[in-house]
C-alpha cells in the first residue's frame, strides 16, 4: 500500500473500514493513517449488526472526515453520509426528518398524520400500521426501521426475510380489526374475545396478536417522548440527549 501510495502519488486516499471489525476499527485506522496521508473514510457494512460505533474511532484516529457509508451490496445503497442522522440513529434516537424524506421523496402517504401524532404524544396502531405499510417500499427493512424512533429493535439488522414475514403477520393482523381498534389504546385489547376474533379473523393464534400488541408499545411510548422532548427542554433549546447527540456530531464533522 505504501509503494502504490509513493509511484501514484494518489489526490486523495479513502480509507474504507468493516464496521463490523468493532473495537479493531480503531488499530485498523491507526495503522492506515500511520502508513499513508488518509483524507477520507468510507464505512461499510452498517445495514447489519454493527451499531457504527467503530466510526468514531477511525475519526479519531485517522483525523478524516467520513463521505460515504455503505448501507447494502448494491451500488445505490451507498449513501452521503450526514452527521446528524447517523448520530441520532447510534444513539437508539431514529431519524424522523429523513424518514420523512424518504417517504415525500416515494410520495408516500400519511407522513402527516404521522408527524402530528408524534408531536401530539398520540401514536395509535392505525399510525403503526400506516409507517409499517410505508417500509415495506421504501428499502431494507431494517435500515428504513432504524429511522423510525422506538422501532429499531422491532426488526434487527441481518434478518431481512424473518423481518419480511414478521411485519407481514402483524399487516395481517392488522387488517383483521376495526376502525375503533386501531384508533384505540392499548386498554380496549384487555377483552379477551376481541383478541380471539381479531385472531380468528387473520388466520392466527391469539399469541401473535400478543407479539403485535407488545411490538406497538415501544412506537406508541416514542409519542410520549417526542412531546416530552419538545415541551421540556434544557436552557438553549436542547434536551439532554439532543445534547448527547449534538456533541458527537462535533467529533465525526
């Protein structure tokens, strides 16, 4: 690597780092940088288990910004790489701004009602399965979920088939309740015999109608924080994870 370096005499040399290496992305960085003048990084690899984290370390230790990362195998599942979106998906924060954008960039529907029942602090199983329906054109499955605040966990990276039929069972189930249902709260599923109908009615048992209802918790709690979040901020216009957010920011621009 060093002999190509010296007889080309490169523009530019981008060091392309395996987020999945973990805690070895840091001696990897060190180790290019020491060898050649690194002027950016690309990092590969993030549409499975890694979480990124590696990125901060091959920041820190090549003192270059990151251009691209890589989402995919495919050549359009290379993506600019953007700071803060990247920050506050590390961080379990999502990204709504950019799922938005996604979705207007698909002309995608319901993203309104969506962001209104964000900053209400009322998200409902009609809202879920609305964003549910969405994802499922938008791309991989995991990496749109990342996006989505509280719905990360729900489809983990490197499972794209299992989380394929997974969202598939709850559309389903979904599908199989009325108006007032999914307009509800969580206290209207106490009724025994409306989980064994919604059940009967999508051709499951009433045990993955449970699974629905445990998955929608955490969407539906994101609500709560987003509000909590904008009406309970720190002095100069932050809250403390926006803050956390803001300051790792800093570290990779």
């Amino acid at each position: 690597m060093l002999q190509i370096s010296q007889v080309v005499q490169p523009d530019n040399t981008v060091f392309v780092l395996d987020s999945t290496i973990g805690q070895a992305a840091l001696d990897q960085a060190s180790a290019f940088s020491n060898a050649v003048d690194v002027g950016a990084v690309i990092i590969t690899k993030l549409d499975g288990h890694a979480k990124g984290g590696g990125a901060l370390s091959a920041v820190a230790a090549s003192n270059a910004p990151i251009c691209f990362i890589g989402t995919g195998e495919h050549i359009d599942e290379i993506e600019e790489f953007e700071t803060e979106s990247f920050v506050r998906q590390l961080l379990g924060m999502g990204d709504i701004g950019k799922f938005a954008k996604l979705m207007q960039e698909a002309k995608m529907e319901n993203q309104e009602e969506l962001m209104e029942g964000l900053m209400k602090g009322k998200l409902t199983l009609r809202h879920m399965r609305d964003q549910l329906n969405n994802v499922m054109k938008l791309g991989p499955i995991s990496n749109v979920m990342s996006l989505i605040p509280g719905m990360k966990n729900l489809m983990p990276a490197g499972k794209e088939e299992e989380n394929q039929a997974r969202l598939k069972l709850f559309m389903t189930i979904m599908d199989s309740m009325t108006e007032k249902e999914l307009d509800s709260d969580l206290k209207i599923f106490q009724e025994r015999a409306r989980v064994i109908r919604i059940a009967r009615g999508a051709g499951v048992t009433p045990r993955h109608v449970a699974m629905l209802l445990e998955a929608f918790k955490p969407f539906q709690q994101m609500g709560g924080v987003m509000n909590k979040m904008k009406n309970m901020r720190k002095p100069g216009g932050r809250t403390g994870a926006e803050m956390e957010a803001n300051q790792l920011s800093k570290m990779l621009d």
